[in-house]
C-alpha cells in the first residue's frame, strides 16, 4: 500500500542562513524586523527568503518584538451595515500601519464581550477597538492592566477613563424631530433600542446602550422647545429586532390615536419600521412621517427616498484606529470623547402633518 506523502519540511532561519551565507543570528535580526545589518547583508538575506520560500512564524516574532501587529475589534452586530462601515474604517487605518484585524461579534450581549475581549487578551493583540454592550467595564481595565490600550466606538462609558469615538447623538436627534415639530407633528413616536428602564437614570449611570439613550434623550428635547407635553410621548423599546419593531409600529399605527411621524434610532428599527408601513399599505409621507438615523445605502433606493440622519461612520471607525495606534506607540495623552458632527439629510418621507390622518388596518387575511 503506498505510503502518503510527507509534508514538505518548512525552511527555518538557519536555512536562510547558510543559503546567504551569514550567521543565523543575522538572519533572524533581518527576518524579524529588530537590530541592525547593512543594506547589502539584509538584501542578501530576503533574497534568500525569498528563493527559499521563507514564511515568517508570527508567534516567534511576536516573543521577540512584543508585538503582534493584529488589532482586536469587538462590535455589536456584524451584519448591521453601520457596523460593517465602521470596520472599514479601522481595518483601512491599520493595514496602513502593517497591522492585521481580528474581529468578534457580541450581538449586544454583555457576556459574548468579555468573552471576546478575554480572548482578545490572551493572544496578545496589541490594541482593541470596542463597542461596549452594557455599563460594565472591568473587563476593560484588565486588558489595559495587562498592558493593551482600549479605544469605545460608536459608545461612550461613564467613568470608564477611555478614549472613545462617537457622533453628537443628542444633538443630531434634537434637530431631527424639531424638523418634524416644525411642519406641524405633535403625535411623534420613537422605536429605539434603549431598555424600558428610566433612561434619565440609565443615562446618568452609563447603563444601556449609550448611542440610543442620547437619540432618545434629544427626542425628549425637541419635544419639550415645541411645547408638547411628557405625556404626548410614544416610546416603543424593542432592541435591536426587527420583528419585535415592526409589531410595535403596526400596533402604534392602527390605534386610534396614531402618530403621524416616526423617528427610529437606528437601522434595525427603521426596517421593522418600513416593513409595519408596507403591511398597512401606508404612504409616505401622505399618512407618515418617517425619520431613520443613519444613512443606510438603501435609504435612496427606496420610494419615497429617506429622511435620515448621516453618520461619518468610516470616519468614526479611522479616528478610532488612529488613537489606538497612537497608544501603542506610547501616547499618555489623557483620554477623551472624540465626537464627530452629524448631517441632518432631508428627503421626500417628510412632509408636514395631515390635518386628518387617515386610519390605517392591516388588510384581511387571504
């Protein structure tokens, strides 16, 4: 019976030593990227890599230079295009500076990111950019005790002392629904991934997902600078669901109080949200108002093209992997929030509010 095959052996440092004819210390200095050796010796010495077939091993290097050149990246949903943008603009910032991502996925869940990050930690990544699920950030200080410095995207941490790059949520959302305030909406409704906790409270202490308890808290604002009442809000909180958005919407919109506008705090509740419409066979903005937040790349393939509120999304994810970078390298600048502005993009799903909205029923089964 024929034998199999046996692997070729891998080339070694030494291999590369001998075919360029210099020690083996030499060729490890050229082949891992640390001391010294003259032009035409670290010519000689990838060139013989090179022939050879020479692959560096990561982990050796690493031991040696401390370094793993890899980022860790923790965020909350990878399927979630702003997520996705976001990533770009870290993995496009660290392949610049020769560095490789590794990416983990929490699906907001506090539990999967300390699993991560714990992960993260032990193979000696040299830097993490994180989306934070929850308010606890113990987790983080460990990774930064052990010597990897700590970048937040997209969320702030209250009392967490950690550089972090966000957008001006309160402020973007304020000016969104005083838009609709303006042409003359007073039924607002809000589907937000924020808990059904008070936020005040779950702002104050940092719990929560932070980028929609300050959309939310905006919204509360704009309301109150148009003089309507706490008592006329519509708050749906369905996480980040789908589903869970677009039962909300279909029992808001078939009341018989229903709103006239709608602004959602994130992608997830503006697709549960355009979907309830559809099912009503709701027009847009004859019957409804609809604001998203962030624009997704099919809020113009849509018709009526979407109202939204514009993240620099890449932006975030590049400053984010620039101040990582620059930790690395040894900064001791006190951390901040970086915040980047918003644009506020006026399309055709808003309209001023119907004098008499029209009811809306969910059609008969078939």
């Amino acid at each position: 019976m024929p034998q199999p095959a046996r692997p070729p052996r891998r080339v070694t440092i030494p291999d590369v030593a001998r075919h360029a004819g210099v020690g083996q210390a030499t060729a490890a200095r050229v082949l891992g990227g640390y001391g010294s050796a003259s032009a035409a010796t670290r010519e000689r010495v990838l060139a013989a890599a090179a022939e050879l077939g020479y692959s560096t091993n990561a982990v050796a290097r690493s031991m040696i230079s401390g370094r793993t050149h890899t980022l860790g990246v923790v965020v909350a949903d990878v399927e979630n295009a702003y997520f996705a943008r976001a990533v770009r603009g870290v993995s496009d910032v660290a392949a610049r500076a020769g560095l490789q991502v590794v990416l983990a996925n929490t699906d907001e869940d506090a539990r999967k990111e300390r699993a991560a990050v714990q992960m993260f930690v032990e193979r000696r990544v040299d830097g993490l950019v994180v989306t934070p699920a929850g308010s606890d950030h113990a987790h983080l200080d460990k990774a930064i005790a052990s010597g990897i410095p700590v970048v937040l995207l997209d969320r702030a941490l209250g009392g967490a002392g950690l550089d972090s790059v966000v957008v001006d949520n309160r402020d973007a959302a304020q000016a969104a629904v005083a838009g609709l305030t303006s042409r003359g909406h007073t039924r607002i409704a809000v589907i937000t991934s924020a808990s059904p906790a008070d936020d005040a409270a779950a702002l104050a202490s940092g719990a929560d997902i932070w980028t929609t308890t300050e959309r939310l808290t905006g919204y509360r604002q704009a309301l109150r600078a148009a003089g309507i009442p706490r008592t006329a809000e519509i708050v749906r909180h369905t996480g980040y669901d789908r589903a869970r958005a677009r039962a909300a919407v279909l029992g808001l919109m078939t009341a018989d109080d229903r709103p006239t506008a709608v602004f959602t705090t994130d992608n997830v509740a503006t697709l549960g949200t355009l979907d309830a419409l559809r099912d009503l066979d709701a027009h847009l903005p004859d019957d409804v108002s609809v604001i998203g937040f962030d624009d997704a790349e099919w809020a113009t393939l849509i018709r009526p093209r979407l109202t939204v509120v514009s993240q620099p999304v890449q932006d975030l994810g590049g400053l984010a992997a620039e101040i990582l970078l620059r930790r690395i390298d040894g900064s001791t600048a006190r951390p901040r929030r970086h915040t980047l502005r918003s644009t506020y993009i006026d399309r055709e799903s808003t309209a001023p509010a119907p004098a008499t909205p029209r009811p809306l029923r969910l059609p008969p089964p078939a």
